[in-house]
C-alpha cells in the first residue's frame, strides 16, 4: 500500500496529458472515492457528470476562460453541488458553506485516487457556470463546483513552494507559535530518539 503522506506530497496539478485511453477500471474508482468524502450530516449532496465527448469538452474549455490544454484530458468531471438539500437542513451556512466544503473533500479524493492510480489532474475552477450549465444541461438549482481535468499527464510539473509547518501552525492562540513543539507536548519518544543522536554524534567525534 502506498503511503499517503507521499501521495499528498507528489500530487500536483497537471497542465498537458497526453492522447491516451483511461480505462473505466480506473475512472470508476476515483469516482468511488469522491462518493466516500466526508459531507455535512452525510448528506452527499453532489453530483459527477464525467465528460467524453470532444465538443463537450471544447464548450468547457471555452467556459474555463479559454483554457483549452482541458481538451486533451481523456475526461472532464465536473462536480455539482445540490445545495438546496444543504439549505434545507443547515440553512445558509448550509447552502453557502458546507455545500463548498463537502465538493472540496470529494475533488481531493478524486486528486489523490487519480494521482495513486498514476493519472494527472487539474482542478479547474475559474469558469462561467451559466455556460457550463448549459452545455451539460444542468438545471438551474444545482451549481457546478469545478471541473477536473483526467488524464494520462505528458509531463509532472515541478513542485511549487509550499509554506513551511511553523508558518503556519499556532498553538492555541492565533499567532502564538511554538519553537519546538515534541518538548512543548512532551513526547518523550521523540525528545529520547533526539538525545540518542546527539549521543551517537558525540561519540563518532572523539
Ligand atoms: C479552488 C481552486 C481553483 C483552481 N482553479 C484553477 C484553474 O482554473 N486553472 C488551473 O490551471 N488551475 C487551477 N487550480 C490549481 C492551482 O493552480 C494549483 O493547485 C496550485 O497552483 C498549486 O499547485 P499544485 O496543485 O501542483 O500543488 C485551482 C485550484 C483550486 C484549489
């Protein structure tokens, strides 16, 4: 089994794919894995039109502000929120919250199954939803979220920075940062590997 941590890590957002058949095998369970997301109160309310046709996927290139390197993905899945159904349970902060939150964690899913299955991915969200609403016939009550972009990737583009962990991370108060956080939680096992190293060092120097 691979190590997800990697999987995180190595993923990344594929510009060109090449020409090349994905199977249905495969296709199916990154499906299955945006079916298994977290939602609010498991109300799963998304829907996947998955895209083959070339002249669908030209109108959604055309939608996404010209990006036209979408064409040459195998499929386009384009992931919609019925966010009534979250409204009707969570009111606004249903509609307009948790509604975006329970399609990110599906599109991750869909990310990461992709890229562990060896296929590339980009998540393409600047685009005109009347348009793309109306290519795919979507009814009016229902919002396409992002569509991402499937495919055999032609090249793996480069890592793009990442803000290091202490930037980022407070302890219990906003901006309050720790300079070591395993002494500050007291993790013993860390804190023992540590010395044991220092000791090893010491010992390799006289
Ligand atoms: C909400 C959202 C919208 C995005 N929209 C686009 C897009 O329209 N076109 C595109 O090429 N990439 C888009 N991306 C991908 C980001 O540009 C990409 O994730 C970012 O540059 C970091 O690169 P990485 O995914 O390789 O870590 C989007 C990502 C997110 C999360």
């Amino acid at each position: 089994m691979q190590d997800i941590l990697e999987i995180i890590k190595t993923r990344r957002t594929v510009k060109q794919f090449l020409p090349k058949f994905v199977e249905w095998d495969k296709i199916s369970k990154i499906l299955d894995a945006a079916r298994h997301a977290p939602s609010c109160g498991n109300i799963q309310n998304w829907k996947f039109v998955v895209v083959l046709e070339t002249d669908l996927k030209q109108k959604l290139a055309e939608a996404a502000l010209q990006q036209y390197e979408i064409t040459n993905a195998f499929a386009l899945i384009v992931v919609c929120a019925e966010a009534q159904k979250a409204e009707r349970y969570y009111g606004l902060r249903g509609d307009r919250l948790y509604t975006v939150q329970n399609c990110a964690a599906a599109i991750q899913n869909i990310l990461l199954e992709a890229h562990s299955l060896g296929l590339g991915t980009r998540w393409i969200g600047a685009f005109e939803e009347e348009m793309v609403k109306r290519a795919l016939s979507i009814p009016e009550e229902v919002r396409p979220q992002a569509i991402i972009a499937l495919g055999y990737p032609k090249e793996i583009p480069e890592k793009p920075p990442k803000y290091p962990l202490e930037t980022v991370v407070y302890f219990n108060k906003w901006r309050n940062k720790i300079r070591d956080p395993a002494k500050y939680m007291r993790d013993y096992a860390v804190l023992l590997k540590r010395k044991l190293v220092q000791i090893k060092e010491a010992i390799i120097k006289k």
